[in-house]
C-alpha cells in the first residue's frame, strides 16, 4: 500500500482547476427552500469547492444555493448563521442508501489553507 498525497495536483485533462483535499469532515447545510438544517460530510474539498454527502435524499438542482459550514477541525462542532459560507450547487444525485452527492462551488473560499490542514490529517 502506498501513502498517496492528500494534496493532489489536477491529472491532464481535469476540470478542476485547484487542489483536492480529500478529507471526511461534518459539516452543517442550510437549504433555504425547506427553511431547514441538514448534516452532511465532506467527501473532498478544495479552496473553491468540495463534494459532500447529506445523510437523507434531497432534491437538489443545478445553481441552487446553499449555505454550508465545515468542521476543520474534530473539536469544531457548532455553527452561527454568521459563519456559513454561500455554495452553488454544481451537480447532485442520490444515493441508492437514500443519501445525496452534492458537488458545491463556494462563493467565497473556505476560512484556512489546506495546505495547513496536512500535518493534522496525517496525525489524525
């Protein structure tokens, strides 16, 4: 088994532009259609975007806005409205265990480097 960067660069021919991270990580969604708070985790994520899963299916289109709040860290576990960040979804599809994909661009970039987040995943 190799240890492969969690860092890695885009191969040839991807359409993302910057790093993913993949990094599993709660996190708390707003969907403002249904007035609600959904929990979700993080599949990978990079500065602009990432990929989370909602535990339940949830109709969700292209260009719809969410709002989205990661823990960063394990100890980070609550959030204000005021710390959301506003993601557009990209793309989403349900699950055959009845839980949703969402890939997200952010609005704004997320809070913290990734780069910073390495030696934490590596001791984790």
């Amino acid at each position: 088994m190799t240890n492969a960067d969690p860092l890695k660069p885009p191969v040839p021919g991807e359409r993302r532009i910057e790093q993913r991270l993949e990094m599993a990580r709660p996190c708390k969604i707003f969907e403002p259609r249904y007035q609600s708070y959904l929990l979700g985790s993080t599949v990978n994520l990079s500065p602009q975007g990432l990929l989370l899963e909602i535990h339940r299916p949830l109709e969700l289109a292209c260009g719809d806005r969410l709002l989205l709040a990661v823990a960063l860290t394990r100890r980070q576990g609550f959030f204000c409205r005021h710390e959301m960040i506003e993601a557009t979804v990209l793309r989403s599809s349900v699950t055959v265990d009845d839980r949703t994909e969402v890939a997200l661009r952010l609005n704004e970039p997320l809070p913290v480097s990734l780069e910073n987040r390495r030696p934490y995943l590596q001791a984790a």
